[in-house]
C-alpha cells in the first residue's frame, strides 16, 4: 500500500517543499482558464500530484451560499439547471471541462463533494447514479485516468445501502470520508479521506501526534485492498499536520 499526505489546498511553495499532493480547491468555486491549468502542470515537479474538486455547478442549488464566491453571473435558466447532480445540457459542458482539466494535469481524483442539502431521496439516488456514469464516460473519452471521489455528506451517512447501491455499481468512482468519524463503504484499489478536523467539520482543529497516529492504524485496516491512498488534510492547520503525518510515514 502506498499512502500519499496532502491538502486541501493548492499554493506554488509546495513544489519545493515536503507536500507533493494536493486537492485544488479553487476549481469548486470557479472554472479556471484552460492555459492556467496547464501552467499549473508545467510549472510542478513531475512527481507532484494533482486532484481536483470539481465545480459547484454540478453540486450546489443556486441558493448555496458558496454562490456568492463565483466571479460571474448565472442566467435565471442556469439556476435551475445548477446543482443536485443534475445532467444536462449546461452541466455537460462542465463535466467535459474537468474531464479536460483532469487529463491536463495527470489527475489522480476528481472530488465531487455534495452538501448536506442534497438528500438521499429517490430522485437524488438516480441523479447520482446517471452524474456517476455519465462523468467516467467522458472521462475515458479524454483519457484521463482519474477515479472519481464522492464524499456524500447529511442522511446520506445513514443511509450506507443507498451509497453501496451508487458507488458499488459504478467502475471508478469511491466512496470520500473522513477516517476519524466514518468508513468508507467500499474499498476499492484506491482509497482517499478528507480529514475536516475534529469534531466533525471543526476546522480549527490541530491533529496532535496521537491523532495522526490514529489516522494511520486505521487507514491501514480499512484499506487492506487498497492500493494507492489519499489522506488529504482539511483544517486550518493543514500544512503543519500533513508535513507531521509525512514524517512519521518515512
């Protein structure tokens, strides 16, 4: 099993430094030029890893709060279009997009991270299960060879059957969480976590040497198929811990 330490977050400094993984965070909130992507994969080492959460465009209703960070406008008829998983004509362009975005930079995960807001209801179940199949497809027509990470948050987490049903029928795509407060619900030759701090999503927490210790005995129980793994660190004191748990890893 070979585990990967980063963050969620993207600065240049870390292609010089101890963090040689990241999940690019920008790419949620707006949709970069494509000449930017490729600068980004031109400039790093060629052994830095990419990942990328895709766009909210796919995620999050136009009435998310995370709106308010897009740089352009939406058109009354994109607002309906926007969110929930949904495929259609403007969400088809996106995921074409990152698909591209994904090949560029040799990406090893695209996050698709949905809110608590998007319930594990029978028509979320089946925009699930169409986004999911629809997304590898144009992957594979771009070869790239990214897995697809979906990280499922509110009922969804009690509701695994529902989860299995989508992730397990699907090549490529695995089941996100954070390894101090759930499992995953399949394990497949790749594994990523996001670690939100503790207690759940309290992102001002720093991992103390315990913690990460923690983190890695349990990852390694989970993973035994795995493997390739992703422990991705999302708190304020990322670079610290991820530089710490790289450490202990060597």
């Amino acid at each position: 099993m070979r585990i990967y330490v980063g963050v969620c977050g993207f600065k240049k400094k870390y292609y010089t430094g101890k963090i040689r993984c990241v999940e690019i965070q920008r790419t949620f909130y707006n949709i970069p030029q494509v000449k930017t992507v490729r600068k980004w994969r031109e400039e790093a080492p060629s052994d830095f890893i990419f990942n990328i959460k895709v766009f909210q465009g796919l995620t999050h209703v136009a009435s998310s709060p995370t709106w308010r960070r897009y740089t352009k406008k939406l058109s009354a008829k994109e607002k309906g279009l926007v969110g929930n998983l949904k495929v259609n004509e403007l969400t088809k362009t996106w995921i074409d997009t990152y698909a591209e975005f994904s090949r560029i930079l040799d990406a090893r995960v695209l996050v698709v991270q949905t809110p608590a807001k998007f319930a594990p209801t029978q028509e979320n179940v089946n925009h699930a299960e169409k986004f999911f199949e629809y997304f590898v497809d144009v992957i594979d027509k771009y070869g790239s060879n990214a897995w697809i990470g979906w990280e499922p948050r509110g009922k969804w987490l009690e509701k695994p059957q529902l989860i299995e049903k989508i992730v397990g029928n699907v090549d490529r795509v695995i089941h996100i969480v954070d390894p101090l407060i759930h499992e995953p619900i399949v394990v497949e030759s790749v594994a990523y976590f996001r670690l939100h701090g503790k207690p759940y999503l309290n992102y001002k927490y720093l991992y103390e040497k315990e913690d990460l210790e923690t983190i890695l005995d349990k990852v390694k129980k989970l993973c035994k198929k795995a493997d390739t793994v992703y422990l991705m660190f999302n708190n304020v004191y990322m670079d610290k811990n991820a530089e710490e748990l790289i450490e202990m890893i060597r």
